[in-house]
C-alpha cells in the first residue's frame, strides 16, 4: 500500500456563504493525501501500473476552481468522493486553507479537513 500527499496546492476559487466573499476569488492551499495498492507482479516504473499524481492534481485544481460549494466542508465532500471513484483511491483526506481568512483573524491557518 502507497501512501500520497499532495501538499499546498495552491489554487483560486470562488466559495463562500455570502454572494459578496463568492464574488473575489480567494487563495486556497489545499492539501490531499490518499492510499492506493499495486500488485506485486506489476512493473513499478511503468506510469500504467502507478497513479498518476499529475492527472489527480489537475482533476482537483479543476474541480475546487470551477466548484458552485459554498462550504469548505460540502467541498472536500464531494471532491474526495469524486477523487475516490474516478482514480480508485482509498483514504482521501482533504485539507482546505483559506489562507485571507487566517491573516484577517491574525491567525497562522483556519483550514478544514476530512
């Protein structure tokens, strides 16, 4: 069993509860980690036989960019269950910065992960 961490992809999205903070773009740092197996038998130089970290990692920037959420939470959701079935991963985690709001509370983070 492989374990993956994609760590502070750094993307642009509009999410928000209110119509004003969905309005602007905001910076998130988005972390994802995942489990994956290989059989033993397979070649692991081969890109066939492994996951392929670039196509996961622009699935995901393309889907917090084009995300009608209005939640951190309803996203990480629903971008881990896609994630899930599309590349048949196990364990996604989910770790969703929004690193304005961090610096408006004069906080270091405010994220929230699965």
């Amino acid at each position: 069993m492989f374990k993956v961490e994609i760590k502070n992809l750094s993307i642009k999205a509009n999410i928000g509860i209110t119509a004003e903070e969905r309005a602007i773009k905001q910076l998130l740092k988005v972390t994802l980690s995942f489990k994956y197996s290989v059989k033993n038998s397979y070649d692991l130089n081969k890109i066939q036989n492994v996951k392929d970290y670039s196509s996961i990692t622009k699935y995901l920037k393309e889907k917090v960019k084009n995300s009608n959420s209005h939640t951190l939470e309803h996203l990480i959701i629903k971008i881990s269950k896609d994630l899930e079935k599309k590349f048949k991963i196990k364990d996604v985690k989910i770790t969703i910065n929004k690193t304005a709001v961090a610096k408006k509370y004069g906080a270091d983070s405010v994220s929230v992960s699965n």
